[in-house]
C-alpha cells in the first residue's frame, strides 16, 4: 500500500505472541525528519496523543529493496491506526509541499 506519490508508505502488520500489538510502515527517508519533529517533539507528541510507541531504525537501515526507513508502531489496534494516520499526515503534507 503506497500513501505517497514517491513510495513513502508500505505497511507490513508484524505478529507478536505477547498482548500488544505492532505495524511497520515504510517512511522515505527525506521524511524522517518530519516525523522525528526538533529535538524529537513531533515523535513525542504522536506517541503521547495516540498512546503507541513509535520506533524508527537507523540510518542506513532501510525496508528491503527500498530506501524507505522502518517505522514501528506498538501498542493497541487504536493507538497504531491513531499514530500510523498522523505519521502518514505528516508525510503526505511534505508531498503536497514539494508537489507543488
């Protein structure tokens, strides 16, 4: 699943044996930094609004045979929609961005 004209979006749902729950979604790495927001505040805020815990790998990490960094998102099936929707806003807002 694409959300963004550029590929910034795959969605991998992960299983796990233990009661929560976690999605990995696909985030170009020109957008990271929207994510991660200054000194980390957007991060922050998204896990504090959704109640999920957001993990992003490494530089250099990548989704296999993308150059789309690993966003994980833990926690219950709301709080991983509710954070997986405002990620994806944050991407899609710097698509329209550069878009136009």
């Amino acid at each position: 699943m694409s959300y963004a004209p550029n590929g910034a979006g795959a969605k991998f749902q992960n299983q796990k044996e233990d009661r929560s729950n976690s999605l990995t979604i696909g985030v170009a790495d020109e957008h990271v930094g929207l994510i991660l927001g200054r000194g980390g505040r957007n991060i922050v805020e998204i896990s504090q609004v959704s109640g999920a815990k957001i993990k992003i790998s490494d530089r250099g990490d990548f989704m296999s045979g993308t150059t789309d960094r690993k966003v994980t998102i833990t926690g219950s099936q709301r709080a991983i929609r509710q954070a997986e929707s405002m990620i994806m806003q944050k991407v899609a807002y710097a698509s329209e961005r550069i878009m136009d």
